[in-house]
C-alpha cells in the first residue's frame, strides 16, 4: 500500500512496473561478494541462472543475455582511449586535420604529400588504413601490441584534447547502450599549465617545500581554475551534443560521470608532483573530480627509475589531500617486458605506500615478493582491483589461466570489470563480462556480483547501500523496504538522496529485477 511518506526514487525505463521480491538479499550476500562461494540466490536468480546456462553453445543468445545485463560502471576508463576511433576520425576531418605518413593527426596546413583527414570519408581503403593505425582492428599476429596500442594515443592525440566534451558524449551513449549507470573516465586537467608551473618551480626532493613552492603566491590556485574552466567548457560541449537538458536527451544523459586526473608518470619529478597536486585539489575542491591516477607504460625506463620515488610523493599529498581518492596503474608488467626484480614490488608499493585504493591492472601479482601476503592485505582493507580483460591480452598477451583473475577471487580481492580503452581495442563492458563467464565459469550470481561490486568501490560520494561484515545486507533505513523500490519509505528516501553511492546503487537493484523478470521465464 502506497502512502504519503514514501517518496519516488527514479529508477531506469521499465522498471518501475515490475516486482522487486528477487531483490531481497540472500542470507549472507552482499554487494561486494568475490570469492566465488556458492549462494542459493532467489527463485528468480536461480532461473536466470537456469537460463544463462541453457544458451551456452548459442553465442547471438549470450551476447543479447550480457548486452541487456546491467553492469553497474566502468571505474577504469581513458577517455581519449574510450571513444570510438570513427568519431575521433570524424573529428580531425571536421577540424581539417591533415595526417602524415605515420597517420598522426596535426592542424593544418598540410605539408606536401601528407593528406587531409577527410579523405577518409571518400577513400575506403585509406580509412581502413587510419583505423588500424588508430586502434587493435587487424593487428597483426607476431607483432608488439604494447606498442601498437600505446602509439595509437600520439597519433590522434591533437584530435583528442580539443574535444572533452563531444568525446564523452560519445563514450555516455556507449556505456547506456551497455546497460551501464555510471562512469570514472581520466583526463588531463590543465595539463599545459601544469607543466609550466612545473618547469617554473623545478624540483625540491623536500616534498613539504616542494609544496610550499607551488602553492605560492596563487600560483597553484590559477593553474586549478584553469582546470575548472576546462572542465566547465567541457561540459557546456557535452550537455549540446548530447542533448541534456531538452526534451530528447541521448541516453548517455542518463549515466553519472565523475573525473579522474590524470598524472603522467614518465615526466620529471616536478611535473609528475605538480600534475598530483592538481588532481588532488580538484578532487578536494570539485565534485566533479573525484581521483588521481599515474598513466602512461609501466615499463618505460623513467617510469621504472622513478616508480618509488612516486609512490613516496602519493604517501606525503595523500596526508595533506586525505579526502582525494587515489587509483594506480600498478602491475601492468610481464616477464620479458622488464627485468625480474621490477615485478616484484610495483603492486605491494602501490597498495602499501601510494596509498592505493583501487588497483589497474595487477597483472603481475604472482611476481610479487610475498605475493600471498600482499593478497591477504588487499582482501582484508578492500584495495579492489579493475579488471580489463582485452586489453592485458592485447598490451600483455596475458588471457585465461595465465591472468591473475582467479587469484585473486581466491584470496577474497574484491574485483570490478572495467574496459580501459575500449575505442581503441574494438570491444565493450558486454565483451568483458561473456568472456569473464565463458573464461572462468562464472555463474550468474557471481556475474551480478561484479557488477554491483562496480558500484561498490566506485568513488561517488556518501555511504553504501549495503552494510554489516561483508556488506552482507541493505542499510537499516531501507531494510524495510524492497531494494529497487522506485516509492521507498521516507527513512530509506532520505538515506537515498542523502548519499549518491547508494541511490546509484539502489537504481541498479531495480534494473536487475527488470532484468531478471525478462530471463527468468526464458528456457
């Protein structure tokens, strides 16, 4: 019975009409479960199950099963990267852009014999060409797809930096399209001005005075404002391609965005510590920023020669930026790639002294001295690692049994799918998850658990839907309530729209019922 003191909470398009009674928590579940272990579930989890098992040699069923699954967020996402490579294309012929033989992309004029981007509309071959050089599409076997994947980014780079606002546009639509909620996608704020503050400070191995340098004077206040009105450009760019905000808004409008800074780590120490402090006084300052991350390869020789010396940096801001987030690329390493003794601490040094909260990558888990030890210390303070299966198999080579996925889940490592740059390795969140099933023989629930476990350790503000050890059940203020519900009680309302984590959260728990009310008479 509906009354006045329930209060409508919005949920996506279908389920509002729907039962929510599949959504009530098995005993002993939770939002984070990772470990693999065995649940009942609900009937309609378990028929969903039924059916999932049923299209397992029928690859159109699966792929139309795991494209309406919601997925939660993508909390590992390079937006340059994540865009597609034909609307980056159609951006350089828009701009006039002109490539040269290597198809890197620079404004015009075009030097004699290097071509103009808008041949690319006419000449169908030539396209084919860019496309390749630009993303994984026909990469060759036998050659390095490290590189190939890390040299795309410099030759659209000129595209990319001109256009936040139309790029996440593109990016929103696709994760909608993926059933998809909710993004952390990196950027660079006010990367040019943070590079000539750098190179004006230069370096003071006294990370305090380093600090005191460039906050001086206002110094570091301007390079931020730049970084907001940056981000304010964006925006306005955004809200117009997408429509926001008018009576047929694309459906991206829908998913919640939030910012990660970018931090280049193969710079010098000045800019790699300028580049920290900007993204962590956005994260302070602006809701829209939520995290920093160090980018660029692992494996190049500035980042292995100044790989402690960053994680020393990340320890003293996080004491002066507590509330600043902070995500690292760490272990994205393989034997081969480096030498022996750079494998064995990347991870164990991010979690331990960078003060990571979140892992990209961690491929080289195994390689890492105590490994076991360091897995226990992960589980136990919840360092949840993002997981982008593409592209370890496309920069790494690393796929199936050799990926450290179910060592992870072993050790009780809270674990979230993630795509890192899907324009450019040609797949989605959809992909990632078929193959994390048909891989590693994931069950449904424990597919569904991924994808609240997106949300879990998603950087949005306020508490968690869940509570109690293990988050093993719904928040007291909406324990009364079924989760979904698109009419909660005025306690759990209020519990909603005081903490974004949650009501995110909750809005997912109705998309499953919607989901599962679709599959479950299926088979």
């Amino acid at each position: 019975m509906r009354t006045a003191a329930r209060r409508r909470i919005l949920l996506p398009l279908g389920a509002c009409a729907l039962s929510l009674l599949s959504l009530l928590p098995a005993a002993g579940q939770t939002a984070a479960a990772q470990t693999g272990a065995a649940r009942p579930g609900t009937a309609a989890e378990r028929r969903v199950a039924a059916y999932l098992d049923s299209i397992k040699d029928d690859p159109a069923a699966q792929r139309a099963f795991f494209a309406a699954l919601p997925k939660g967020g993508d909390l590992h996402n390079h937006l340059s990267g994540a865009a597609s490579t034909e609307y980056i294309l159609s951006l350089a012929a828009q701009d006039g852009m002109c490539l040269d033989p290597t198809t890197t992309a620079y404004m015009p004029p075009c030097k004699p014999g290097d071509r103009p981007a808008a041949d690319t509309k006419t000449d169908a071959d030539y396209r084919r060409t860019v496309i390749a050089a630009w993303s994984m599409q026909d990469f060759p076997p036998g050659e390095s797809g490290h590189d190939h994947f890390f040299d795309a980014f410099n030759k659209f780079g000129d595209v990319t930096w001109r256009h936040r606002g139309e790029l996440l546009a593109d990016v929103t639509n696709a994760l909608a399209a993926q059933n998809q909620s909710y993004l952390e996608t990196m950027v660079s704020p006010a990367s040019e001005e943070a590079k000539a503050l750098a190179n004006k400070v230069g370096w003071d191995d006294d990370f305090a005075k380093m600090h005191a340098k460039l906050l001086a004077d206002g110094q570091m206040d301007a390079v931020v404002a730049a970084a907001r009105k940056e981000s304010d450009d964006a925006d306005a760019v955004y809200a117009k391609t997408a429509h926001c905000g008018t009576g047929a808004p694309d459906p991206g409008c829908k998913v919640s965005v939030r910012w990660i800074s970018q931090v280049s780590r193969g710079s010098t120490p000045e800019r790699v510590f300028t580049q920290m402090v900007v993204g962590m006084r956005l994260a302070e300052q602006d809701a829209r920023f939520v995290a920093i991350n160090l980018v660029q390869p692992e494996d190049w020789d500035s980042s292995l020669q100044n790989y402690r010396l960053q994680m020393r940096m990340l320890n003293y801001l996080h004491t002066v930026y507590p509330k600043a987030h902070i995500t690292l690329h760490a272990g994205e390493l393989v034997p081969g790639l480096v030498k022996p003794e750079d494998l064995t601490f990347h991870v164990d040094q991010a979690v331990r002294t960078g003060e990571a909260e979140r892992i990209g990558h961690g491929v080289d888990l195994r390689n890492e001295t105590n490994w076991q030890d360091l897995a226990r210390t992960m589980a136990a303070e919840k360092v949840a690692v993002e997981v982008p299966f593409t592209s370890n198999a496309q920069i790494l080579g690393v796929k199936g049994a050799d990926h450290p996925f179910s060592t992870y889940r072993q050790y009780g490592v809270p674990i979230v799918l993630a795509t890192d740059d899907p324009g450019i390795s040609r797949v989605d969140i959809t992909h990632e998850y078929q193959y994390a099933a048909q891989t590693y023989g994931l069950s449904y629930l424990e597919l569904k658990d991924l994808a609240r476990a997106s949300l879990e350790y998603a950087f949005v503000p306020g508490a968690s839907l869940f509570s109690g050890p293990g988050k093993s059940a719904v928040v007291t203020a909406c324990r009364s309530d079924r989760p979904g519900d698109p009419e909660p009680h005025q306690r759990c309302a209020q519990f909603l729209e005081a903490n974004p984590k949650a009501a995110l959260q909750w809005q997912q728990e109705g998309a499953f019922t919607a989901f599962e009310r679709q599959y479950g008479g299926r088979g």
